[in-house]
C-alpha cells in the first residue's frame, strides 16, 4: 500500500497578523472629526437648501458608520484564536470591508433619489454658505485620510483610507459647483452636482467591493495567481507533482495555503519544510503554509485531485514552535 507523509508547518516570517499600532487613535479622531462635520454639514444643507450638502452629509455619515466598522474589525482581528474559531476573529476584518462597500452603495441610492427630485422641482441655494461649508469638509477629510495613508497593505484600512479621500474630492466638487451657482445662479447645478458625486463613489467602491467579496467567498488575494504558486512548489527539490494546492485569505491582511507534495524520494524533512513557507511567504505573502508531503510506491498511480488516498500514515512536523492556528477550509 502507498504511504502518504503529512507534514504541517507554518512561517510568519516578516508578516504583520494586527492592524498597526496607531489606527486606533486613527479612528477615534477620525470618527470624532467626522461626527461632527456631518451635524455642521446636514444643519447647513437645510438652512441652504442645498442638495449637495445634505448629500455629501448621507455620505458623510455613512462613512462615519464604515469608520466605526472597521475599527471594530480591527480589533475583533486581534482575539486570539479559540476551540470554536480556530483562526480567531481574523476575517471579520473581511466582512467589514464588504459592509462598508455595500453601506456606501445603499448611500449612493438616496443620493440619486433627491437629486433627482431636486432636478424635477429646482430650488434657490445659498451658494456662499455651501462654498464655506464643503470648504471644511475638504479640510477635514484631508486629514483624516492622511491618518490612514500608513497600512494600505490592510484592505480594511485601505476602504477607511479611499472613503476619506472620496470625501475630500467630493467636498472640493461642492466647492466648485458653488462657485459656479454664484456666477451663474443656475440653481440645477446643484442636483446635477449630487448626481457626480454619486457616480464617483460608485467608481471608488465598486474595486473595494469586488475585492472584500471575493475574499469572503474565500477567493485568491488579488496579486497571487495560483499557476507561479504551482510552479515554486513543483521546482523544489524532490517535488514530482502538486496538487489540492488552496490559497484563501484569513484576513485582509493575511493569506494561507494548502497544498500535497508528492514526494516519491521520501520525506524531505523539516529543512525542507522551513524552506519553502520562507519562499511562498517572501515572494507572495503567504503567511499560513500547510503543506502534505506524500510518498507514493512506484508503479501505483497517483490519486487524482479529488480521489481520497487509500492508506495514510500520520505524521504531523512543526518545525516552528510558538505557533497556534487553526485548521484550513474543507476541500
């Protein structure tokens, strides 16, 4: 009967599993600042009767309820890892960034709504206050962008980072549009205004959403593509084949990897083992690595992709001591 070696190990070899320190005094400022330039903001708008205003506020707030989500993943990511969720609370930092994309769509509706109301019946705006208004804005959301400019590694860091900097652009586009209404009086300009803003947070969303939705559905990280991944695996010493090779995120900031290395020279052992979590981990991030060594008799075919082996011999090596982490996704 064939033998099939199993080997497990894992290497975190420069491979951050937190969010970095500072992000959440990040937060909080953010959050603080936020919270109340969308009291100054949606007060203005009614007083001004300004479209825009009380549009870029929704958004505004929408972003303040991402910014609270996220924060809260973050620290949910740093829960060690229990019996029930072996990898801790680790992809709720996923869940988060998938939350605010789709948060910032439904946000994008009831802007599109109003505007096109506004645009039906036309309205006077205060152009001046406007102007004065999204001039804080751009203010505020300027810093609080660069409060996250550090961790664009972190996806959930990444979305709090782009919805501020959407903010900013948006507030500048408000500016803008208010000086155009005081030079011409269009009062249409306005709607239309809300209807861009619109549109460009659709564009800045649609990527975070594509991303946090196929690291939910346990899909590969962008920047890894699974075919080099084979290819480092088969290139190393004694490796004949690979197969029921996994790569998955645990986390916005974390990626692990399974695979079968058929072997038929024997067990390489732990050297081995060290090697090749340091190569996946240096070239394509992947910090988790379980690999099965499998040792086939000559002569005997070796099982297919899906086909179970017939005879297992159990051997569990863990070269790197320290180390508790869960087990991988069912194949």
């Amino acid at each position: 009967m064939p033998a099939h070696h199993h080997s497990a190990g894992h290497s975190h070899h420069g491979h951050s599993h937190a969010p970095q320190a500072g992000h959440g005094h990040a937060f909080a400022i953010g959050i603080a600042l936020n919270l109340g330039f969308v009291a100054i903001e949606a007060g203005y708008g009614v007083w001004a009767d300004s479209m825009a205003l009380l549009s870029d506020a929704g958004h505004n707030l929408s972003d303040v309820l991402g910014l609270a989500v996220a924060w809260g993943a973050a620290i949910l990511a740093r829960r060690s890892p229990t019996e029930r969720f072996t990898y801790g609370l680790r992809p709720s930092s996923i869940l988060a960034a998938l939350f605010n994309a789709l948060l910032l769509l439904v946000a994008v509706g009831g802007i599109v709504w109003e505007s096109v109301e506004r645009l039906i019946e036309p309205a006077p705006v205060a152009a001046g206050t406007v102007i004065v208004v999204a001039g804080i804005g751009i203010v505020v959301n300027g810093l609080t962008a660069l409060l996250f400019m550090k961790g664009q590694h972190d996806l959930n860091i990444r979305g709090a980072f782009l919805h501020m900097v959407a903010d900013a652009a948006v507030s500048l586009g408000v500016v803008l549009g208010g000086l155009c209404i005081l030079w011409t009086g269009a009062t249409w300009i306005d709607p239309v205004l809300s209807l861009v803003i619109a549109a460009v947070i659709v564009w800045g969303t649609w990527d975070l959403l594509k991303q946090s939705l196929t690291l939910s559905l346990l899909g590969v990280p962008r920047g890894i593509a699974v075919p080099e991944v084979r290819r480092t695996l088969e290139q190393m010493p004694g490796v004949a084949r690979v197969h029921q090779l996994h790569v998955w995120a645990v986390s916005t900031t974390e990626t692990a990897l399974t695979a079968h290395l058929v072997m038929p020279g024997g067990h390489p052992g732990d050297g081995f083992l060290a090697s090749a979590q340091r190569e996946l981990n240096e070239r394509f991030g992947i910090g988790h690595a379980t690999l099965q060594i499998e040792i086939h008799t000559p002569g005997r075919r070796d099982h297919g992709e899906g086909d179970p082996p017939e005879h297992h011999e159990h051997r569990h090596d863990h070269p790197h001591k320290g180390h508790d982490h869960g087990g991988h996704p069912p194949r």
